[in-house]
C-alpha cells in the first residue's frame, strides 16, 4: 500500500497503523489461507517459514496485507475482524503491516 507520510519515524508503530486505517469502520478478512513468508540468503529461498500473510480490505483503502509471525486461524471470507497488536512501517513511500494476532468480529 502506498502512503504519503510527511512525518516519517523509524520501525513499526500502532501510530501509524491507527493514522491509516479507521478504527471506526470495518475490516474485512479477503484470504481464505495463509500465505507463508519464506527466509531468504544470498538471494535464494532457504524453504524456512519466517511469517504468514494474510489480505484484508476496509472501504476507501486498497487491500493490504498483514503480517503474522505465528500461524493464525483465519475466519470465513469477508469476515469482519479486529488485529491484536496491529503495527505498520512504511519503507520508500510503502507502508507495511503486522499484527499479534486477529479475532472474528461477531
């Protein structure tokens, strides 16, 4: 997702996850499985799983992805859900997600 931020900070932060996305509205789940995130040296995939991303949309935003360092039980498609922990970076005008974990909105 791309994102102009006049304020840049380092490292992830809840900051700018909650300055981009509107907790106000609702979340909804687009995958239906977790893709694994592989570790990579000298350029080459090592077959090691790192992370698990997960696609979700909130009206007026693109689809984003989240990041999740342990694997996490998605809900049914489109579901509305809420992130533990919910983070963002933005790298070269690039922002980036990654959560604890998430739970189905009921």
């Amino acid at each position: 997702m791309k994102f102009n931020n006049t304020r840049r900070s380092s490292g992830y932060s809840a900051a700018l996850a909650s300055q981009i996305l509107d907790i106000s509205k609702p979340i909804h789940c687009l995958s239906v499985e977790l893709e694994p995130q592989q570790k990579f040296e000298d350029k080459k995939p090592t077959g090691e799983i790192i992370a698990y991303k997960v696609w979700f949309t909130q009206s007026g935003l693109p689809p984003f992805e989240v990041k999740f360092v342990e694997p996490v039980k998605l809900p049914a498609y489109l579901a509305v859900v809420e992130f533990d922990n919910l983070q963002a970076v933005e790298v070269s005008y690039n922002v980036y997600f990654k959560a604890d974990g998430l739970k189905e909105v009921k």
